[in-house]
C-alpha cells in the first residue's frame, strides 16, 4: 500500500519514510503505527498530530482511492510532508511522511 501512498517521483529516493500508519475510518481511530526513532520528538508528533487531523477532517471527503498531501510543520526543518489514501472501501486511510535529509530506515534483516 505504501506504494500507492506516496508519489511517484525521483526526487522520492532523496526521502526517507519516517512514519506510517493505518486509520478506520467508522471511528476516526489510528489502529496501527510505525515512527522512525531516529527522528526527532517534535517531528513524531507532527506525523502522529497531521494523520490524526486528517482522520478527524477528511474522512466525509473520502472515496476509492482518494489522496492528500500536507505539509507537516512548515517552520520546521525537514519536517516533512504527510501522505494520505484511502483504500477501495473506502474504511481505511494509510499514511507515510516522507522527509529530506533523514537517514533511510535500515533494511530488514534476514
């Protein structure tokens, strides 16, 4: 799904993924979540705060494969940009923020 979250473009492999996250959309709750723990807190919290704005604003305007895109934090550095679909339900949201100049998550270890 990640895929389908983020856009496609090559300026993307410059980002890294800090934060993700499943929302139901029925009750507005945040039912699964990742954050990068190398990102600073005030950074966490603007991923955790933006998804949860998105859940609690959007779902009325959500349909099959709706996207958004926000700006998390603008004054912030490297703060990063939140981005949003919903699934073919539509009863899920999905979510990743991507940010420049952030390490890339390690890669899984078999």
């Amino acid at each position: 799904w990640l895929k389908h979250c983020l856009p496609k473009s090559r300026w993307l492999k410059a980002m890294a993924v800090s934060y993700v996250a499943v929302g139901r959309m029925s009750d507005k709750a945040v039912i699964a979540s990742f954050t990068d723990s190398k990102i600073p807190t005030r950074a966490r919290h603007a991923a955790a705060n933006g998804f949860a704005d998105v859940l609690q604003n959007k779902v009325s305007l959500a349909y099959s494969g709706w996207r958004d895109t926000v700006l998390l934090e603008p004054e912030m550095e490297n703060a990063g940009t939140l981005y949003v679909t919903a699934d073919q339900g539509p009863r899920f949201f999905y979510c990743a923020v991507a940010a420049p100049g952030q390490q890339q998550l390690p890669a899984t270890q078999a």
